[in-house]
C-alpha cells in the first residue's frame, strides 16, 4: 500500500508545481506520512487518519509561517509611475490651455501639464503628481 501514498504524494507535488497557492505542498507531505505509516499498518483506516490529521496540522501550524516568509509588501514601481512623487525642472513653459510643456526627471524628458490652468515658467522646480495618459501632471514646488 505504501506505493499508493507515494504516488499520491507525487501527484500532489506536481500539482504544487502547477499553481501557486502553496497548499497542495503539505497535502503531499501528509501522502508521505501516511506512507511511513504504511510501513507498520496495514489497515487503511489508521493511514487515511494518519493523512487527513498530519496535512490539517502541516496547513494550520507551518502554512501561517510560509505566508510570512513569502510575502512581500514593498511593491517596486516601474515604467512611468516610478517618477510619481520626484522633482522635476521645467524645460519648457508649461502651458495647460496649449497643451505644451516639458519636464525632465531622473535624467528622462517628459511631456508635461499642469494640475491648474497656470503657466509655469522654463527652468522652476514642479513636483510630479500623477501621469495622465503620456504625459507627467505637475505642480509648482513650493520653497
């Protein structure tokens, strides 16, 4: 009988492979245990318990822990809304109503507009607020 639980115990592994949730693993590990248990039992009522009680316990005692090891709360921005937040300097006047302006960021040239309907002069320091399409939506940085 103890092939059978190693089998299982494969078919759980491989399905652990094919997704992501982490909790086929210890339904695996709980085929192994009830393949130990094989080895000195043969009634499969006591394997099956040995099973069933080993996987509920490898889900609520180390499956908890697993979570803390593999979650990862620092969410790494990228592409263009790294520059949320940054300073910046006009390269060219930002002019809402005519749709022009420039900003440079991070050593990168970036279309721009602002929040209001102000001009904002060539060379003043803005402050990136969101990204709106292709182009940086910014405000006068106050000194």
């Amino acid at each position: 009988m103890w092939y059978i639980w190693l089998i299982l115990a494969g078919i759980f592994m491989i399905a652990e492979i094919a997704t992501v949730g982490f909790l086929i693993f210890w339904l695996g590990l709980g085929s192994l245990c009830a393949m130990v248990t094989s080895f000195f039992t043969d009634n499969i009522i006591i394997q099956t318990a040995v099973f069933v009680v080993t996987s509920t316990l490898f889900i609520f005692c180390t499956r908890p822990f697993a979570k803390k090891l593999t979650k990862n709360d620092k969410s790494v921005v990228t592409n263009a809304f790294s520059i949320v937040g940054k300073k910046a300097v006009v390269l060219k006047d930002i002019n809402s109503t005519d749709g022009t302006g420039q900003i440079k960021v991070d050593g990168q040239v970036w279309s721009a507009k602002c929040e209001t309907e102000n001009v904002i002069p060539k060379d003043t320091e803005v402050l990136v607020l969101a990204i709106d399409g292709v182009k940086a939506v910014v405000t006068k940085k106050d000194r």
